[in-house]
C-alpha cells in the first residue's frame, strides 16, 4: 500500500536533511545509501517513491547517511550525480537510469569501488550488479492490451476502425515489455493505425504524435488508444478533445496519476496500471540497508539483463478501472477521497461508491 500525497509530503519533509547530497558520506563511520531517480515529469517519484524509500531506510537504519538525486530526464546530469555519490563515499547505489542501456560504465565505477548497486524501477543492461526491484512489465502491457481488447468489445467498436500506440521512451527498457506484453494480446485482434515511441515519456510529445495520428487515419477511424503511462495518456486525450471527438476513445494508462484516477471517474480515461510504489520502494531500501551491512538477502527470482542473471524482486501490478477504483486506489491509501472527489469529479464517485 502506498501513501497519500499528504503523507508522501510529511515523509519528504521529514528527511529534507538528506536531501541535497553535500554531506560528506561516511561521517563517523555511518553507512550511506544513495537513491537516484530520473525525472519528476512524472509525479510517482517525488511524491511517493523517494519518500516511501527514504522512511524505511531510516526506520532500519536511523544512523545511516541518506543522499538523494534527480536527474531531471538528463543522462549527463545523472552521471555527473552518480560519480558525486561515490566520492562522497556512498556505500550502496540505487539506481533508476535515466538511460538504462548507457549506465554499465557508473555501475563499472561502483564495482571498482566495491560498492554494490540495485536497478530500481529499469532493468540495467550490459553489466552484472547485485539486485534488481521493479514490477513484471511484461504484464503490464499485457493488461493494458487486454483493457483496451475489452473495452472495444464491449462499445462494438472492435475492428471497425485503427488504434494508435504511444509508447514510453526508448531509452527505458521497460518501454520494451509494456510494449511487447501489449503486442502479444492485441496483434491480430486490432488493426494498428500509427505507432510512436515517446522520447522522455513526454506528454506534450504524446500530444503531438496523437494529432499526427488523427490528422493521418481521420478522427472517424480512431476506435482506441494504447497508451503506456498516464501522463501521455493525457497528452493523447488534450490532442483528441481539440480534434473535436465527439466521444473520446478507450484510452489506458498507467501510475495511477491522480489526474488520470479523476479522468476514469469521469471517462475521459478507461484505465489505468496501478503500481504498488510502496512496496518497490520499501523493499528497495530494506536491500540497500542490507547490502550497506554486508549482508546479501536470497531474491525469489533472476532477470536475464544480456550480460548477466540478476537476482530480482518483482512484483504484481493492477489494472484499475472506474469500478475498482474504491477497492484499491481507495482502500490502499495511494490518494484518500477527498483528494479525488472534487469539482466535477463529485458526481462519479458517488456513482461508485467513493466518499
């Protein structure tokens, strides 16, 4: 279970100390831990994930030194942190690329260093390192093509016009298996229209390529929208709503974005992935707590990276739709009520039950 935006705030504030990464590492011979996450576009990381992550680090180790970093989308940027890290004497490195195909040299650095690293989140290619936490992204993508499979169904609308895919970024390789897991439920059931890779998983970019799409196949023959995350996925409905549809498409999602949660109440969105942060990033610091102790915790799975097999943690997302909202989203904590239930918004959370 995830924590609500207020209390994902508390705990940020909490912890401000460790923000900034100029303390000295090592002080007294504390351990240190460094976290470093790729970009803030996206609002899972700074609201849940470095808070979540930071408070069960400090809850197991309260006299461990905690660094934090955000790359804001730039690999250089992001190196140049990594490397500041490891002067500081870091002990363990938590690492979520920017650029997950071009990060083997940082991670090279720390094994010279002997200090151990776990992907967070995007699995590291080209080099072996000790652990790798995220969630099955196969399935991911999976479940969105199955919503969206679904839902066309439902509206009469399957194999009566095309479905453009947005993607996520190239240079995350979880792009890949969303993209993969949603190929092999939708290829031969659809007809794909148009197909974009999301540079920076940009949803002004994602907004351009969907007028791309509707300016190519003809508002008319759009029937849905496989999109990979939330914030694209609302790029994608800006794009549609100023093509003037009359009713906008199935579209999916992921992160379970509050934006995008209000958007399924109220239909503009049909789905979205609902990730447990909390638990990817608990067990995250729980490892970096364990590694900074010289202990090295059996993972109940391996990912084969292309160079190596690393242990893994990998967890079970959820496809959340207006009528699960109240069971999960709810029920969980990740956003209380009346963080969703406002405006017009009021409406359809009676309609479901949410108060």
């Amino acid at each position: 279970m995830a924590l609500t935006a207020a209390a994902a705030l508390t705990a940020t504030l909490g912890l401000s100390a460790c923000d900034s990464g100029d303390t000295p590492a090592g002080t007294g011979g504390k351990k240190t831990i460094a976290l470093f996450l790729p970009e803030s576009k996206t609002t899972r990381y700074e609201a849940f994930d470095r808070p979540l992550f930071e408070a069960r680090a400090k809850a197991l180790c309260a006299d461990c030194e905690l660094l934090y970093f955000n790359a804001d989308q730039d690999a250089a940027k992001q190196q140049q942190q990594v490397e500041a890290a490891l002067t500081q004497g870091a002990d363990v490195l938590v690492l979520d690329a920017v650029d997950a195909a071009a990060v083997a040299p940082l991670v090279n650095q720390a094994k010279q260093k002997k200090v151990p690293v776990i992907a967070y989140d995007r699995l590291i290619s080209g080099i072996d390192y000790a652990y790798y936490v995220s969630f099955n992204n196969v399935r991911v993508g999976e479940m969105q093509g199955q919503a969206l499979l679904d839902a066309l169904t439902a509206r009469g609308s399957l194999g009566k016009g095309q479905v453009v895919f947005i993607n996520g970024s190239p240079t995350d390789p979880s792009s890949a298996d969303y993209k993969k897991g949603a190929h092999s439920v939708l290829d031969g059931k659809v007809t794909i229209g148009r197909e974009f890779d999301t540079p920076d998983w940009s949803p002004d970019k994602a907004q351009q390529q969907m007028e791309q799409a509707i300016t190519a196949l003809g508002r008319d023959n759009v029937v849905g929208v496989l999109s990979a995350n939330d914030g694209m996925a609302g790029g994608a409905i800006a794009a549609m709503k100023r093509a003037g549809f009359a009713a906008l498409p199935p579209i999916t999602g992921q992160d379970a974005e509050l934006a995008a949660v209000q958007r399924i109440l109220t239909g503009e969105q049909y789905m979205t992935i609902y990730l447990d942060i909390r638990a990817e990033a608990e067990k995250s610091a729980a490892l970096a707590v364990a590694l900074a102790k010289g202990e090295t915790p059996a993972a109940p799975a391996t990912v084969d990276n292309g160079t190596a097999k690393i242990p893994a943690f990998l967890l079970d997302p959820i496809a959340v739709t207006a009528d699960r909202i109240k069971d999960t989203i709810v029920k969980d904590g990740f956003y209380r009520a009346a963080d969703i239930c406002t405006g017009e918004v009021v409406a359809a959370c009676t309609k479901q039950g949410i108060s």
